[in-house]
C-alpha cells in the first residue's frame, strides 16, 4: 500500500511545510515526513500540511505520528487526519499511535468538538524526555525551550542521524539531540539584531551556533516566517557561525540522511 518507502540504512527526509507560524504562499506549517527501513513517521502536522502529505505518499499509510508541542502550526492538521481515517471506506484503518506532550488528547478533542471521536481512530501516547523505539527507528526526545512543553527530537536508523528542533529558542539540550547529526533540521524563525521576544525562537546564527556546538554535518534551516523574515539574511546569519553545508528546506524537498 503506497509509494516506496525508505529503505535500508538511509532515512528519507520529505519536507511537507515548513512555514513558520502561518502558511505561507509557497509552503504549509511544520510537517516532516520521516521514511527508513520500511516505516513512515510523521513529525508534525500543521495547518494545510495533510495536502502536502497526499502528494508523496498514501495518506492512510503511515505507522504513526510525533507531535512536537500543542501549538496549532504544529498539529491542527490532526483534525482533518481524523476525519480521513473515521469515515475512510475503502479499507479497514489500524488505530494509529500519535505520540504528543500530556493533554494531547483533550486538546484534539476540543479543536474537533466530539471528546470520543478519535476512539479507536488516534492511540494517544504520552511523550516523556528519553529514547524509545519506534519500528526500526530509535527515538530520541528532550524539552528544548519554548514556551509550551516542546520536544526535539533525534531520529537514529542503520548508523544515520537526523535531528529536528522543533520550536526553541536557545538550548544545550539540543545541542546533545543533534550531536554528530548527519542533518539537523532546525528552526531560524528570528533575526539578528531585531527586538525578538527571550526564550521562544532561534535566529539563522543561532541555529548555525547549535549546529557547530553538536558537530553536526548539514544544517537546514526551516520554520522561517516570510512576511517580517528575509531568507537571505537568515542563511548568512547561520553561515558566520557554521562552517557546514546549509540551506533552507522547501515543500517537497526530499533528502537521503
């Protein structure tokens, strides 16, 4: 069912969105399909990223998903997710984990309006701080900082490492997630020099700090906000302060970690 899925050693990495905050015209919210040794992980799932999804893989085949934190740019997407798998007729649905900070349950319920309606549709599981395997991906979390319980993540399969900030401003837990990352996806949503709000984002050398600190091999940059952004700055920003490859992900790319 669906289209290939990573195999071996590799983990693919499929950008869905990776707008920051709101949509933007040429992306969705924070959403990553990650794809290795025959499994399918979606981290995060924001506005409009469900569409973004149905263009790179069957929709009804994925093995289970990561919410990051409980901001709506991160998950609301989950809602319509619930509805395509309730009321799909085509095939009998396995309820499907989604793994998300305590009170993620009640916050999808809330948003849909119906308390039982994700039974027997969404396993809500709890994420803690620590490692935990999922198929044959070996899961890593940590709170990194922002202003919600927020969860970097690390992602190891066949000796490949990928690393994924979430939202965080400033923050030696992920510096420890993404130590020796073969990529570290990490957000830049901020700029130098601007009067940015303490503890809630990263700017472009803040995320090229983060990456030279954990020794990782490729940085990209993600959840940039385009309407007070400017992307090239941002890149600039993360080149003065890391010697590595760098670039910011678009909708649709796809990477072999």
């Amino acid at each position: 069912m669906g289209r290939h899925r990573g195999r071996g050693g590799r983990v693919r990495l499929t950008v869905l969105g990776c707008a920051g905050s709101f949509p933007s015209a040429e992306s969705p919210c924070s959403s990553y399909l990650v794809e290795a040794g025959g499994y399918r992980l979606l981290l995060d799932l924001g506005n409009g990223a469900l569409g973004a999804l149905q263009r790179y893989a069957d929709m009804y085949d994925l093995d289970a998903v990561l919410l990051t934190h409980l901001h709506p740019d991160h998950w609301i997407d989950l809602c319509q997710y619930l509805v395509a798998r309730k009321y799909a007729r085509h095939t009998t649905l396995p309820t499907l984990p989604v793994y998300g900070p305590a009170g993620t349950a009640e916050r999808v319920a809330a948003a849909y309006g119906q308390g039982e309606a994700a039974a027997g549709v969404f396993d809500f599981r709890t994420l803690g701080e620590g490692s935990f395997d999922l198929g044959p991906l070996r899961i890593t979390t940590a709170l990194v900082n922002h202003p919600v319980d927020t969860f970097g993540v690390r992602v190891e399969h066949g000796g490949r490492t990928l690393t994924y900030s979430s939202d965080t401003a400033e923050s030696p837990a992920l510096v420890k997630l993404a130590t020796g990352a073969d990529a570290f996806l990490c957000e830049a949503s901020f700029l130098e020099d601007r009067d940015n709000a303490p503890d809630l984002h990263l700017t472009g050398r803040g995320a090229g700090q983060h990456a030279t600190r954990a020794g990782a091999r490729r940085l990209l940059l993600t959840h940039l906000v385009p309407a007070w952004g400017d992307e090239e700055l941002t890149v600039a920003e993360a080149r003065s302060a890391y010697a590595g490859p760098v670039e910011v992900v678009r909708s649709g790319a796809v990477y072999e970690v």
